[in-house]
C-alpha cells in the first residue's frame, strides 16, 4: 500500500495520475499547505524540504517501509516499481529522463514564477511579469517543437508527460494559449482524454481552494512560514 501525501497542485497531480495509471493502491492523507500542515514535525520526517507530495511505501525495497519526497523521484521510483512507464532499454529510459529533468528543472520553476508574479505577488512588478511570461511561452514552444514529430515527448506516453501535463493545465494563468502552440495542444488534449488521467485530477478535488487568497493562506505559502528553521 502507498500511503500518499499530496494536495490538489501541479506536482500533486503528478502522483495523483501515476498511481491511477499504474494501478497500485493508495491511501491519501490530505497536507493543506494553506492550513501549515506542510511544517507539521511529522510530515517533516517524511518529507523535509516541507514540500508535498510525499508517499510512504509500505512494500518498500526488501519488503521493508520506504519513504520518498520530491515529484519527480516518486515517478521515478513508482516506475521502476511497477515496470511500466519507464523503459528498461538505455536509450528509451533516457530519452524519458531527460524530458523529465526538462519539467523538473524548466517547465516547474519557471511556469511557477510565471503563476506567482502574474496571480499572487502583492504589487505587480512589470519587469517579473515579462521576464516570467515570456519564458514561459519559449517552454510551451519547445514542447510545442518536440511534439511536431512525436505523439509524446519521449516517443512513447511516458513518466515525462504525467510529469509535464499539470503544471500547462494553468496555461491561461501563466499567460499562455494553447491555440498558439497546435502540436502541445494536441498532446495536451490527448492526455486529458485518458480515464486514469481524469480520475487522478479528481484526487482531492473537492479541496482546491476558490476565490481570492486570504492573509493566513498567504503566509503560509509565501510568507516568514517557509523560511523559519526547524
């Protein structure tokens, strides 16, 4: 059983689609990251950047419990675990990994800085604004580039695409149109399409936060929370 520690956010979802793609069973433990519940002592020993998801393997490796952080690791290890998603072959498995690594280090910061300076930084700074959007939508056109001849970005449909495809839900938030980019919008749709993708996006649904960001939820996200030692 993997015992799950997430939210409803891009790198939530993440997890959220593999498990259902997968098909291994999962218990969700809800971390409010508006509430604190990410600096929980508890939550730390699991994950101690104090970032979710997080998971607990109750099968781990040896038959023994094994705890993981960090989105893109998870996939990695839920891969492996499962022998799907992730080819054996050097090739194939790289040509996965390097577009992983693409979402971990590129499309993730960088469509996050475009979300926050565009929705949630308390004055508009013109200069994040632009900086931001605009690599943003140079992203959005190396996808775009990659899919031209390829149905996924790794070829096949892949840890990489579970990886990518939730952070460019928000794509009008990050000042993008997915009718500029055909060959992302495509994949994009195609991906939206499958049922374990829709029912990994419904994972705690019920628990997105809607209407204008409070003062406490603030904090705890962007304020003096995230940079106390503990």
């Amino acid at each position: 059983m993997i015992e799950l520690y997430s939210w409803p956010t891009p790198n939530g979802h993440k997890v959220h689609i593999m498990l259902e793609e997968v098909g291994l069973p999962y218990t969700i433990h809800a971390i409010d990251i508006a509430a604190g519940d990410q600096f929980d002592p508890e939550f730390l020993k699991i994950s101690p950047n104090n970032k979710m998801p997080a998971i607990v393997d109750s099968d781990g490796p040896g038959g023994r419990p094994y705890s993981l952080f960090e989105s893109g690791a998870i996939l990695m290890y839920l891969a492996e675990k499962t022998g799907k998603l992730l080819p054996e072959e050097t090739r194939a498995r790289y040509d996965v990994i390097q577009w992983l690594m693409f979402q971990m280090g590129g499309v993730g910061p960088m469509l996050g800085q475009a979300h926050h300076f565009r929705q949630y930084a308390p004055e508009k700074i013109d200069y994040a604004i632009q900086r931001y959007t605009k690599e943003a939508g140079r992203l959005y056109g190396v996808i775009d580039r990659r899919l031209k001849d390829h149905d996924y970005l790794a070829g096949d449909y892949s840890i990489a695409d579970i990886a990518s495809f939730p952070w460019l839900r928000s794509h009008k938030n990050q000042g993008q149109n997915l009718e500029d980019y055909p060959n992302l919008k495509r994949w994009f749709d195609a991906i939206a399409a499958r049922p374990a993708v829709q029912r990994g996006l419904q994972v705690l649904s019920d628990r997105s936060r809607s209407g204008p960001m409070g003062e406490k939820e603030r904090e705890m996200l962007f304020g003096a929370a995230q940079y106390q030692r503990r």
